[in-house]
C-alpha cells in the first residue's frame, strides 16, 4: 500500500513538472529593452563577404533571450551558429559579459551577386542584417562603388528641372528666338542660362546629388544625330555638377512620358507599344549610345537614367491592371536596350551606376509587379527610380477649378498611410528584385498647403528615408536661380535637420 502511494505521488510530481514545463513554453520571454549587434566593437546593419568561402563573427547584445534565422532558401550557402541565446540581466550592474556572437559563413560564390538577411528577435524587438556575397564576374578591379553603396552615400538631391528638358512646340513657340541656339531651350521655361554659382549655391545647403533631367528629339537631325552644339552644352552642365562634387543624374526626360493634346511634334516619341518596340528600340539605342560615348570617360559620380516615366501607347497615366500586360513586357524590353547599348560602350560605362524606371516611374502594385531588372554583366550597378508627388492633391496643384474640391490641406494620418503603403509595396519588390533604389522625383510642389503643414510633409517623407535606407530628389522650387536665393528655406531645413 505504502509502494502504491510512493508511486502516486513521484507520476503526480511528474505530471506536473510536465504541465509546469509545457505552461514555461508557452509564456513568451519578457519584453526585451536592448538589442545591438555588432561586429568588430562597432554596430552594423549589413555585412558584406568577397567571393571566397570564409566566416566572421557578430555580437549580439541584448537583456532578453534572442533567436535568430535566416531564409530557408539561403541555407545552402549562408549559414549561422547558434540560432538562439541568452541575454543578460540589464538590472545586474556589475555583468561584464553583455555579448553573445553569432559565428557566420558563406560558401565560395561561383554565381551572381547573393543577397539575404539574418533575423535576430529579442523579445518585441527584431533586428535584420542584410548579407551580400560578390561572385564569380565580378571584377575586383572594379573602379565603381556599387550601386548599393551609392544609396548609402547619397544624402538628398535636387532636380534641375524645367532647363535642359524643355520642348515648347516651335510652331506656337514665337516669343522664343531659336537662333539663339541651346540658350533659347535653356531658358524657354523662364529658369535661367544655368552656371557654375547656381549649382555650388544649391550643394552648399548639403545637396550631394544633381538630376539633370534632358530633352534630347528637337535636337537631333533625321537620322538621329545629336547637335554638337546642344551636347556641348548638356556636357558643361553636366560638369558644374561634379565640379560641385556632387554625383549628377543624367536622364532621358520628355522623349519619353506625356504628349500634350493638340501637339503636332513628336513629343513622348518613347512609349510603351509592342508595335512600336523595333522602331523605339532602334532610335533608343542610338541616342543611348551617342550620350555614352560622350560621357565615357567620366568617373562613378555621373550616374545614367534611362528614360523618364514612360506610358502606353495611349500616353495614358492609368498604368495597365494586368502585369502581364504586352506594354510592361515592352518597357522591360527597353529597359535591357538601355543597359546594353551603355554598357556596349565600354569605358568607364562598363561599370557604370545605371537607372532603371517603371510605367510613369510609379509605385502601384502592378507596376512593381510587371518590373523585371536587365540582365547586366555588372548587377550591382543598377537601381530603380521611384516618382511620388503623393497624395496627389496634397502635393500638387490644379488650373482646373471644379478639381480644387479634391485639395488636401492638412498633412495628417491619412497622407502618412498612403506615404507608408508606397515604401511598403516598393521596398519589398526590390528587396526581391535584389535592387536597391531612390525616389528620382519627389516634393509637395503645389501652393495651396500653408508651408506649415508642407514642412510636415518633407519631414515626413525623410523620416521614411531613414527608416528604409534610401533618400530622394526634390523636384525644383526651393531656390530662386533667377534671384540666386532660396526662397522656400524652412523646407530645406526641414529636410536636412532630419536626414541621417
């Protein structure tokens, strides 16, 4: 009788060491408060290996117990040790061991580019580490920082817009005196004849990066032949800017995006008709390859953009619904027609940081969706431009009265969702894609916001920058190049006293 006791008594011990133990597991660990992760004594948010199989170690510092991952998909080549540990007592002042490590390896690349993540999770806080690994064919002599390391070192940039990118229609152009030659397009818009001061004064506020957006058609003859005389002055521009030392966007602009009703020229000539490719293509490549050969001998700080936000054959602004739709497929197309025709260059355009846009340079879904990157002998040196002017009736302004209704006045919750939808759906295809990118065109550039609520936009908008480890460039305004003065100066503080 004693026996059966004892032997009721040590299965009901058991029991409930087992419900004990099982009710441990299911009670998540306290909220941790702290959670570093470093690598030789600094902290990091990346790591990058050559193409050799090799190891390094990471420290994790944290008060709570951590976990951490990484894709399945990556297994084969990226591993860690261990997956999980212990954190330490934030309360107990006299701990010296803070830091656990994470050994990491990679395999030998004898591939592309490879990109993942490690996820490390304490309690509610998560850190990610994204991992790159360079691979077979891709030089070590390389002279160009990759277009991953350009974002990082890009801070905001401005675009000079409305100057070399005019294209007034000439028969109803009159009051412009085109004998003037490449001055009577410069200033056709009423900005003026740019100079070197212009451009030092607007690096001077911090600016590092210039996109200089250029009209090319009006000023090529039948055959496609580029003006000497407007390629001369597009090439001084240019070189105010990196004079400057700032990087410099050079862009395909209004050949390719809306056609304005009525016109009669051949304006928005780059679309995206499937029956139009082999004609585009063909008047694409040879402009591509003329602007190339010129601007070849220039180093990593001048950047190319290949067409500015291109449309269907309709010029509509509604991008097609269905990804698969024959105009996105036509645009990839062209894109590739881009690379290739640069890169066939060779020079300094072998390694050239190039960029790529979608329908319109927009952010929907679709868009993103259809998005294919080029097949590049260099991978990691492309990137892709994003156009926002959202929400659309905060950030723009209308001559259309009965659309004055739609105005946004306020900068509050509503505009901050669709802003943090548009970083949402973006970074994720291109962390995807495995293509970093930037926001080419940006900036409430209506007038009917009070500057108040305008302020809260640009801070906003570099807030969201910092978080996704990008930047952009706002679309003119801001400084008077008439008067040599900023007249709009509490947005450029705003965005400066923000960014990282």
């Amino acid at each position: 009788m004693k026996i059966k006791n004892i032997l009721g008594f040590m299965l009901l011990f058991t029991a409930a060491l087992f419900v004990q133990s099982c009710s441990d597991d299911d009670n998540p660990s306290a909220p941790a408060s702290v959670l570093t992760v470093t690598k030789d004594g600094k902290a990091i948010d990346s790591l990058s290996f050559q193409m050799a199989a090799t190891n390094t170690m990471i420290g994790v510092s944290t008060d709570g117990d951590w976990t951490a991952s990484i894709p399945d998909a990556d297994t084969t080549w990226l591993s860690i040790t261990p997956h999980s540990g212990y954190g330490w007592n934030a309360t107990d002042t006299s701990a010296t061991n803070t830091k656990a490590y994470i050994k990491v390896s990679v395999t030998k690349n004898e591939s592309s580019l490879r990109r993942s993540a490690i996820t490390i999770t304490a309690g509610n806080l998560t850190k990610v580490i994204n991992v790159s690994q360079n691979g077979v064919g891709m030089d070590p002599n390389d002279p160009f920082e990759s277009s991953y390391s350009l974002v990082e070192h890009i801070k905001l940039g401005y675009n000079l817009g409305n100057t070399l990118d005019s294209n007034p229609e000439i028969a109803t152009s009159t009051w412009i005196d085109f004998s003037k030659g490449p001055e009577a397009w410069e200033t056709a818009w009423e900005q003026p004849v740019t100079t070197q001061d212009i451009v030092d004064s607007i690096a001077a506020k911090g600016f590092n990066i210039m996109r200089v957006p250029v009209t090319w058609y009006q000023h090529q003859a039948a055959d496609g032949t580029i003006d000497e005389a407007w390629m001369d002055r597009v090439e001084q521009v240019v070189d105010y800017v990196l004079h400057a030392h700032m990087y410099c966007i050079l862009v395909v602009q209004h050949d390719a995006g809306a056609r304005s009703a009525g016109r009669q020229d051949d304006a928005g000539w780059l679309t995206g008709d499937p029956d139009k490719y082999a004609e585009n293509s063909a008047r694409l490549k040879n402009l591509w390859t003329q602007i190339a050969n010129r601007f070849k001998d220039k180093d990593e700080h001048l950047i190319f953009d290949g067409f500015n936000e291109i449309l269907d054959k309709n010029w509509s602004w509604t991008a097609p619904a269905d990804p698969a739709d024959p105009t996105y497929t036509t645009i990839n197309k062209l894109q590739q027609d881009f690379v290739d025709a640069v890169r066939a260059t060779g020079g300094n355009n072998e390694y050239r940081n190039l960029m790529i846009n979608g329908y319109g340079s927009s952010s929907t879904q679709p868009v993103l969706d259809a998005l294919q990157v080029p097949t590049d002998v260099h991978p990691n040196h492309l990137l892709l431009s994003i156009h926002s002017y959202d929400p659309f009736w905060f950030c723009n302004d209308t001559s259309n009265n009965d659309d004055k209704q739609y105005y946004i006045n306020m900068f509050d919750e509503s505009c901050k969702s669709v802003i943090d939808a548009i970083f949402s759906r973006v970074n994720k295809r291109c962390d995807d894609l495995h293509i970093p990118y930037i926001f080419g065109e940006f900036g409430a550039i209506g007038t009917h916001p009070d500057m108040n609520e305008r302020i809260k936009y640009a801070t906003y908008m570099v807030e969201k920058f910092n978080a996704y480890k990008t930047t952009g460039l706002w679309w003119m305004g801001l400084y008077d190049r008439n008067e040599n003065e900023w007249y709009e100066p509490e947005i450029v503080n705003a965005l400066f006293s923000t960014k990282k």
